[in-house]
C-alpha cells in the first residue's frame, strides 16, 4: 500500500543513496534501507470542492474548535487539592518539615472538606445541576483516597480520584469542558456560603498550617515567597494536570491578578479559622523561633542593629507582659485572635529604639554627637551612621524588587477565558504582553553572569563578602545611649513620647495614621517605612502594632520631662480626632 502513495517520489536518500521509501504512519517518508525520516509528507487531495475552487468546505456540524483529548469529570474543589499539594510542595522544598503536609495540612484539608460538606459528610452540598454520591460508604472511600493523594511526598503524585470525582455529570456536561460545579460555584446560592475555597484561601490555610506546626516561616515570608514564585499562586492552575481542563467559568475561580495584602490575608486567615472550629493551638513557647524573644533577634540582624539591642527587646517584653506564650497562640476562649508575629517583633524593636534614642529628630541626632566623639568611636553605635547605611540600602532593595516586578511575566501561558467569543481578545492581549516583556528584557536584562537571588527570608546581606549591602554593625555597642549606675544599665534617655494611647472602637473607627503621619517625628516615619518594607506591610498596619505594644507598657500615661509639653499637645490633637470619629 506504501508503494501507492511514495511511487511518485523517486529521489535518493540523503544517508544511503537508496531510494526505497515507506510511509510511516504518522504519515512522514521514511527509507526502508536505513529507517531514515525525512520531513515530506503524504501529500492529500481534497475531490470533494471543485476544480478551481478555493472556498473552504466545512464538514460536519459541529463545534470548529479543536478539542483536546483525555479530558474527565472533576469538580472544583479538586482543583484546589492540586494546588495546595504544589504549593505545600514548594515549601517543603524551601526547608519546611514534610509534617507540617503530611500530618498538619492534610488534616485541615480534610476538616475543611467536611465543613463545607463537599466530603466526609452524610448531609452533602447539593444542587439542581450536581449532587455528590456520597450517601453511601462509597463517598469516605473516595474522600480517603482524596487525602491519600494528597499526603504523598512525590510532587507529581497523580489525583486519581477525589471527593469531586464522584460528581454525577449534567445533562449538558461534556467530557471536554471545565470543571463540573463551576457554574453553581459561582451561584448565588453558593457564593453566600463563606467557607468556599478560593485562591486565597489557599494561602490562609497553608498559614494556619504552617503556626500549628509552629514553623519559623511568617505570613510576610510566606507572601514574599508568594510573589517571588517560590511558591505557585499567581496562575498556579497552569500546573494542574492535563485531563483536569479548565474552560470557561473556571477563570473566575482560578485566576488572580495580584497577590493578597498581610491585612487581608491575616484576615482571611481568621475567618478561616472560626469556620473550621479549631481547637487551641499548640503553645509558642521561648524556645519557638515564631516567639518574639528570637523572632525579634532575626529582625535586628535583617535591619543590621546592634547585638546589644536583644537583651533590651526581651525587658521590654516582659514589661508588656507579652512573654506568656498563651498571648502567641490562638484559643477559641481567652485568645481568639490569630496573632500577628511578625508585626508584633518589629514593633517590639520599635519602641526600645524609642526608648533609648528618643526619635523626637533631637535626642538620637544627639546621642549620635557623644558617640562620634567617643575615643572608640568605630566601635560605637551610631544612630547617624546606621541611618545613612540603610538608606542607602533601602533605596537599592526598593530599585532592585522594582526591577523584579517590571521584568516578572504576569500573563499568563496558558491564558484563560470566560466564554468562547472572548478567547481572541485574551490571545491577542497575551501576545502583546509577550512582545513588550521581550523588548523590556532586551533594554534591561540582568548582566550577564548574575544569577537570580536564592529564596530567603532576610531583605538585606550585611559583612565583607562581595554582593552585601554594607558591613555589619552587629558588634558595635551601645555605650553612648546606656549609662551603669549601681551596677544596673539604664537608658541615657529619661524621656518618651508617644501618641494617645486611647484604644479606638474598630467598628467605628479606622486607622489614624495618615492623620498624624505629618505630627509624627521624621525619625519614626522613616523607621516604619524601613520595616514596612521588609514585612512588605503598609506603615499605618505597621503604627497600629506599635500603639499595641506601648498601650501595654505605658498605659494611657502622658510623658513628663523635657519635651513633654509639645508631646501633651500632639496628644490631645489626636485624642480629639480620635474622639471625633470614635
């Protein structure tokens, strides 16, 4: 038969000089002497159109679109069990203990799947367009095997089969669409229920995982990892398998233009965590790394402070009375707020700067004088020294995560549509955003030979090494703001200002920061943009943490000394606008 369709073609090949060709049946020649390919192909004649004709003859009535292959029945929920696995994945593989996937994750999932009662339930969600089977015991067998999956440490474990496998298709359900439940997802029904998943809870939950199992990884590292793409979130549905195809109304559910905010996923993850009704959490005791006493130490080593400063955050500490680890876990009755860890460090440091330096733009420039004129100087604390240092440091961090955002691909590869008449539209935007990123890469690519930076969770690089961002003042001590007296060190500061502390109601009132920010001294302003910009939280979220902590060490107290006066009068400012919207 072979000999039909190559009779025609009578040059030698290229290898052997033979010319003996078959037709494989992919439809290429190839030489019988040799097995050598060549790249002509069986050329077919179409009899059906007429000779001269060059209008295109439709056959069949069906769809033009070509559709893939190899599609099944899956449900959304099951496409957010992919993601989490990829994403607990990541992190295992950034240096997170496997049990916090295996024994901590997985569990959540589980409950969450009960809670929303999509499995492990006797009382499924239903609707006119789905119904679950699980009235019967096949329904626990599927959701096990669900979980199964998804506990295994291989990344490219295949889910076989889930609680959504077991949806009974629709009428109008075809083989090759998305998923089976997006539509009713996206409901009116469905969308007042709260505790359905979402991209966003994706994070939240793998947050809560991550402080049950009392992992050194905070929400802000989690979100930075997030935007790198260590960890996949933005267009993280590209990494779903090939027979789970997403069409139509799945890119409502799936698809996210920007990564969620530390407030709003802090909240997320609150709410989260009172629909699932946990119990309290393991307790963060002194020897964790997420409590304050050594997450703080981390934070003074990122900002390039002094050694000596750790012995003054942990008074401080306990002066706050926050070194109870029952205030640094979550419990459903004398604690339950999910805490905010990295927020509260940062603060911490905060206000023993205050306290040691002042910040009131005199007293820190000051003590910056003694200690350039103290015979040690090199060896000296210098809050002047340390200022010009990180400022510069901070404007190349902010110019070099700039350079990140520009050069990052946003689109995404596999570009998602919400109906078939749009699909144009988004294929064309998507070649545009290709063809700009090209030109933007070839106007400012990286030298050649740098190569990108590893995943960390500290901003800065301080020390001699080449590529840090300056040398370490880590050994430097702080002789000119401590005084010994009777064999006790005390601050050489005797004054502290702070605004009024009067708690505000939250459900009336919001956050006053950029009503004071131009009373505020520029010293403080600029250390909240500085840790602002390591936490990548906005400075007013990071002022409110710091108004928690001084509320419990000084109380609603008014400062006495020197300065007091100009101090009294920018509280009462505040405590009349406070008043005002309280």
């Amino acid at each position: 038969m072979d000999d039909e369709h190559t009779a025609w073609y009578r040059e030698a090949c290229a290898q052997c000089a033979a010319v003996d060709w078959g037709l494989s049946d992919e439809g290429r020649f190839y030489c019988r002497c040799c097995h050598n390919v060549i790249e002509r192909t069986k050329e077919v004649v179409d009899t059906s159109s007429a000779p001269g004709s060059t209008r295109v003859s439709t056959i069949g009535r069906g769809s033009r679109t070509k559709r893939p292959e190899g599609g099944r029945q899956w449900m959304v929920c099951e496409g957010f069990q992919f993601i989490l696995m990829k994403q607990a994945n990541a992190l295992v593989q950034l240096g997170v203990s496997p049990q916090f996937k295996d024994k901590v994750l997985c569990q959540l999932w589980r409950l969450y799947l009960q809670r929303s009662r999509q499995a492990y339930t006797h009382n499924p969600v239903r609707s006119s367009k789905f119904k679950l089977r699980s009235l019967d015991s096949d329904s626990d067998s599927a959701a096990e095997s669900a979980v199964t999956a998804f506990s295994e440490t291989d990344g490219d474990a295949n889910l076989s089969s889930t609680a959504g496998s077991n949806a009974e298709s629709s009428s109008g359900w075809s083989q090759f669409s998305g998923s089976v439940d997006a539509r009713n997802y996206l409901g009116p029904r469905m969308k007042r229920n709260c505790g359905l998943m979402s991209m966003k809870k994706t994070l939240a939950l793998i947050h809560l995982a991550l402080v049950w199992s009392r992992e050194p990884l905070t929400l802000s590292d989690l979100l930075r990892f997030a935007t790198e793409g260590h960890v996949p979130y933005l267009n993280a549905y590209e990494e779903l398998p090939e027979e789970m195809k997403l069409d139509g109304k799945d890119g409502f559910i799936f698809r996210v233009e920007s990564i969620p905010s530390h407030h709003t996923l802090h909240k997320e993850a609150q709410t989260l965590l009172l629909f699932l009704q946990l119990p309290a959490f393991p307790p963060i005791s002194r020897q964790s790394l997420l409590h304050p006493a050594l997450l703080s130490l981390r934070y003074l080593m990122d900002a390039n402070l002094p050694d000596e400063l750790h012995p003054w955050v942990c008074q401080l500490l306990e002066r706050a009375g926050m070194a109870e680890h029952s205030l640094h876990t979550f419990d459903p009755v004398s604690h339950p707020l999910l805490p905010r860890f990295d927020l509260q460090s940062v603060a911490l440091i905060i206000v023993t700067l205050k306290v040691l330096f002042g910040l009131d733009d005199h007293t820190e420039w000051d003590l910056s004088n003694v200690a350039g004129d103290h015979g040690d100087s090199e060896n000296m604390f210098s809050l002047r020294r340390w200022y010009r240092l990180m400022q510069a440091a901070l404007i190349t961090a902010q110019q070099r995560r700039n350079q990140h955002i520009a050069r990052k691909q946003w689109k995404a590869k596999k570009p998602l549509s919400s109906s078939k008449m749009h699909i144009n539209i988004v294929m064309k935007q998507k070649r545009t955003a290709e063809q700009v990123q090209a030109c933007f890469q070839k106007l400012s690519s990286c030298p050649v030979g740098v190569q990108p930076a590893e995943p960390s969770s500290f901003r800065f690089c301080w020390g001699d090494e080449d590529g840090a961002d300056g040398p370490s003042l880590h050994h430097q001590k702080l002789d000119s703001a401590v005084t010994l007296s009777h064999n006790v060190h005390a601050a050489s500061n005797s004054t502290y200002w702070h605004p009024a502390l009067r708690a505000c109601d939250p459900g009336k009132c919001r956050n006053h920061y950029p009503e004071v920010e131009a009373s505020l001294p520029r010293s403080l302003v600029w250390l909240l943009q500085l840790f602002s910009f390591m936490l990548d939280v906005t400075p007013a979220c990071l002022y409110e943490e710091v108004l928690g902590v001084e509320r419990r060490v000084f109380g609603t107290k008014t400062p006495n000394g020197c300065g007091a006066e100009e101090t009294n009068r920018t509280d009462k400012k505040t405590r009349r606008k406070c008043s005002q919207r309280c």
